[in-house]
C-alpha cells in the first residue's frame, strides 16, 4: 500500500477507471456475441453503438473500431441481412441574426463656457 497521500488518490483513481473500462468491454462483448447469435439489424445497430461508446470513453482504439464494425457488417451481409441504418435526422439550421452595422458614434457636443 502506498504512503504518500498522492500515491494513495492514485491507486483510488486507477481502481475506478479500471472498473469502468471494464464494464464498457463486457457490454461490447455481450453486444459482438449477441448479434453473431442472431444476426439482425436491431442487433446490429446496438452492437455498432456499444463500439462507438468504447470508442468515445477511449477503451478501445478508433481503428480497431473500424474494424469491429467492419466486421459485423460484413458478417450481416454474408447472412444475407442488412444491418438497419440510422435515421438520419434533420439538423435544425437556425438562421443567425443579421449582423448590425455598426453605428458611428456622434461626437458629443460641445458644452458652452460657463459664466462667472
């Protein structure tokens, strides 16, 4: 066991990662395993989000991603099923407001010289 408070937060740190990387490649697994068993598009695109998700926490590298991903759409298709593709949805474009122009400042007038 460590000594230094520092070393201490580290080993705490490490453990919680380490748990929750762990957690996000069993549920890849489970997805991969689940969709061999039995190859359809639902099972496909959950299989295709668990690999991003893995991705996106920085468990597993975005190549081997590809790969994965290539791989079971590869299989889908051998089975002689398409894996569903996503939706895609609209992107809300909002209009920006017009740029104002910018209005020049009239000099301030000139205060007449007080009486004394």
């Amino acid at each position: 066991m460590p000594i230094i408070k520092s070393a201490k937060k580290r080993v705490r740190v490490a453990s919680k990662a380490a748990t929750r990387n762990s957690k996000t490649k069993r549920s890849l697994r489970t997805a991969i395993k689940s969709f061999h068993a039995s190859i359809t598009g639902k099972n496909a695109d959950k299989a295709q989000s668990e690999i991003d998700k893995a991705v996106k926490k920085g468990v597993i590298h975005k190549n081997k991603a590809a790969r994965k991903k290539r791989q079971l759409a590869a299989a889908a298709k051998k089975a002689g099923t398409k894996p569903a593709k996503k939706t895609a949805t609209k992107k809300v474009v909002t209009k920006k407001a017009p740029a104002k122009k910018p209005v020049a400042k009239k000099p301030a007038a000139k205060k007449p010289a007080t009486k004394k």
